[in-house]
C-alpha cells in the first residue's frame, strides 16, 4: 500500500463523473470509501475466531448503487431524515424542499449528498478525508455549504474501529444534519433479528402515519422501545405496540439519556453467530434505529441489515422545541461518530467485558 492508500477506479455516475474507490487498513479493521456519496462500502473486522468478514451492506458496481442502493452506506445531507411537508421557514424567509418521500422530502432530497461525487482532500493508508461545496439553492436549502467528512481506522490489541468526523461551514443561514446510513450486519447471515442491542435510550419520538415525529418525547421504560437492557432486535416485533406495527418495524429517532455535545458511548450491537461486538459513540443528541423493514430486492430482505444513525431529531427545522440544526455564518459544525469493534474471544467475550447497560 503506497502513501496514499490504495485508490482505484469504480466507474462513473449518472452525469459521466468519475467515481474511485479508496482501501484503508489499520491492524484489526479494513475498509473501502467511495468517493460517490461518501460511501462505506466495505468494513471488515474479525469474528471470534479471527476471521475477517464484511459487516456492513455494500454492493458490487456503480451501476448498483445508481439503481439499487437504499442509502447503502452513505453520507446523507444536508438534512438527514424527515423534513414534513418539504419545506422550513428560517429567519421569516419559508424555503421549499424537494418532496421525495410522500409529503416529506428525505436525505436531502433526490440531488442529496448521497448522490453526489466528492472531492478528496487527502488520502493516506489508514484516512481519507472527502470534501464538497454545496451551492445556495441547491435542493432548496440556503447558502453556500463546505462539507467535510473524514474516515479515519485505528485499531491495536484491545480492537479497532471506524471514526467518521463531520465538518461544514456556510456563508448563509441553514439548516445541517449530516450522518452515515450504513446497514450493519455483524454475523454476515440472512437477517439481523437475532443481533442483541442496547442503547442509552430512555425516549424515543413517536411518528404519525408519514413518519414524521409528533413532537412527543415518549418514555421507553416497559415498551417495545426499551433498549436500555440487552434485547434481540426481533424480540418484541410482534408484540402489538403500535407504533412498531405502523412502521413495520423499527424506524425511530432514539433520544440518548447522556447530554449531547461531548463524544461518549451510546450503543452496542452484538451478533451471536459470529460473536462480533460494535460499540456506538457520538456527539450527537439521538439515533435514528431503522430495522431494515422495507429492504427488499433480489439479493437483500427485510431484516436484513439495521442502522444507527447518530444525528440531530427528524424534522426538527420545524420543530422549535427539539434541539437546534441552525448554521450560521461564522460558525462551525462538527459531529463524530465512532464504530469501535472491541477484540473478541472464542467464546464471544469481549477486552472489556460484557459492555454496559443504561438503565
């Protein structure tokens, strides 16, 4: 691997710009970034067994991911999540949203970050940090917008992980909430329902039929949305709550216990056919956990991967009352989430312990 890693190319997008594919490695964990979207394509860490295998879901070509990809891996901005009825009001001035999700626009909208070619930065074996200028305007959203995302693996005898640092600066007033949409999957099987997780939850926000959030910050304690214990993903799928029947499933913003703003542990994924652990940290205030419930084509199902998208609250350009994703001129925003993959022993133990619970 030279300097600068190993970069190759990957074909070309919708508009015939060139896409390259970027492999970083650091003792315990090997990755592969796509240069459209940001994408994660690859993470592969070892099982108890030492094995290395792929956790997150990636496919094969360019072509895939301009005609099958839910997101698969992707930074999605400048608005992660929902925003209700495409469109917020900022400083008196109302700005319409592309509508790419029923009444709601999604992502970002169709022309989103996710489906654009970035530029790098810099590049080295174990780093890669990807930049792009969003234009004013562009999907609806005011001001110029200089995103930056950083990739950077680490990894030694305790484990590895994938630490992804967020960065934008604007000339104008806007809204920002940038995030990963990688589907994990650590036993590399048909589904995830048997994936053990935990997370320091102890609200969640209920959605109404577009799945936009009421406004409510809803307790978990003794519903189907308590993670603050271990729980098998599909544990409680069946068990009535009607929240997870709408969805079909899980599709909510978890709103973490501890205080945003400081990077600490929120999560923790387990997959017990392969005894893999991933550990979630951010600084951010929430979590959207999507169940995988609408994955379905010819090669992945329902079920299939789950995501954790640490991020801001859906919607919240239009809800006052959740916490702020206003950038201003002069300001700076930064967010980090990290993936650590504790060493895991032959019979699923882990360097430090069994992890913990919130509650």
């Amino acid at each position: 691997m030279t300097d600068d890693g190993v970069r190759e190319a990957f074909g070309e997008d919708g508009g015939g710009n060139a896409v390259h594919r970027h492999t970083l490695a650091a003792p315990g964990v090997r990755a592969r970034v796509l240069t459209y979207g940001c994408v994660l394509q690859s993470l592969e860490v070892p099982d108890s067994g030492g094995a290395f295998g792929n956790v997150v879901i990636g496919l094969d070509t360019m072509e895939d991911y301009l005609t099958r990809s839910r997101y698969f891996g992707a930074v999605v901005g400048r608005y992660g999540n929902r925003i209700a009825g495409g469109s917020f009001t900022l400083d008196g001035r109302e700005h319409r949203l592309p509508r790419n999700n029923g009444d709601a626009s999604l992502h970002g909208g169709p022309g989103g970050f996710s489906n654009r070619v970035w530029s790098v930065e810099s590049a080295g074996p174990a780093a890669i940090t990807l930049t792009r200028i969003s234009e004013d305007g562009e999907e609806g959203y005011p001001g110029r917008l200089t995103a930056r995302v950083t990739y950077t693996l680490s990894g030694g005898p305790d484990g590895a992980e994938v630490r992804i640092d967020y960065h934008a600066v604007t000339d104008a007033p806007t809204h920002v909430n940038l995030t990963n949409h990688s589907y994990f999957n650590l036993d590399g099987g048909p589904n995830v329902l048997d994936h053990e997780l935990t997370l320091d939850a102890g609200h969640f926000l209920p959605v109404d039929e577009a799945q936009i959030p009421t406004g409510e910050l809803a307790p978990t304690a003794g519903t189907a949305f308590d993670f603050t214990t271990p729980h098998r993903v599909g544990a409680r799928l069946d068990d009535g709550h009607p929240q997870v029947k709408a969805a079909n499933g899980y599709d909510h913003c978890m709103v973490f216990s501890s205080p945003a703003g400081e990077l600490r542990p929120v999560g923790r994924l387990r997959g017990p056919g392969s005894g893999r652990v991933m550990e979630v940290l951010t600084t951010e205030p929430g979590v959207q956990f999507y169940s995988g419930n609408k994955l379905a084509d010819h090669v992945w199902g329902p079920g299939s991967g789950l995501c954790l998208e640490t991020q801001h609250f859906p919607d919240s350009p239009n809800r006052p009352e959740f916490p702020s994703t206003v950038l201003r001129p002069g300001e700076e925003y930064r967010s980090t989430t990290v993936y650590r993959f504790p060493a895991v022993t032959a019979t699923g133990g882990t360097s430090e312990g069994e992890g913990a619970s919130w509650r």
